[in-house]
C-alpha cells in the first residue's frame, strides 16, 4: 500500500520557508517548481493507486490514519 502525503499550498510554501537546515527552495522561482512537482507526483501516484493523506496534522495522528487503512486491508 503506498500513500501519497499532500499538504495546501501555502502550507508547503511556508514549510519551505521555514527551513533553518538549508537554503534549498529559498528563491521563488525554486519554490515553484518544487510545488509544481509535488503537485505532478501525487497526482500520478494517485493514478497508479495510492492512497492520497493530508498531511498537514501532527505525525502522530498521520500515522494512526496510515495504520487505519493498514489495519483495514
């Protein structure tokens, strides 16, 4: 079972931001493209099957719908 984590835009972005580790998505146009791509990978990992999660709550309760669906099948 594979699962496809998405989050809102403006979530991802400010995540993005956010980051003190590394510069990388810092410039806009990087930004873009990153979102872009994102955007692209779950939509065909949708096609093929996954199983599309929101992942904008605490790890905790993203794993506990993960183990839902794992428990269910």
């Amino acid at each position: 079972m594979i699962f496809a984590l998405t989050v809102a835009l403006e979530t991802q972005r400010r995540r993005i931001l956010s980051r003190t580790e590394h510069d990388y998505g810092q410039l806009p146009a990087l930004q873009e493209q990153i979102l872009k791509e994102q955007r692209l990978l779950v939509t065909k990992a949708v096609q093929l099957g996954a199983i599309e999660l929101d992942a904008t709550p605490e790890p905790a309760e993203i794993v506990a719908v993960i183990l839902k669906h794992l428990d269910a099948h």
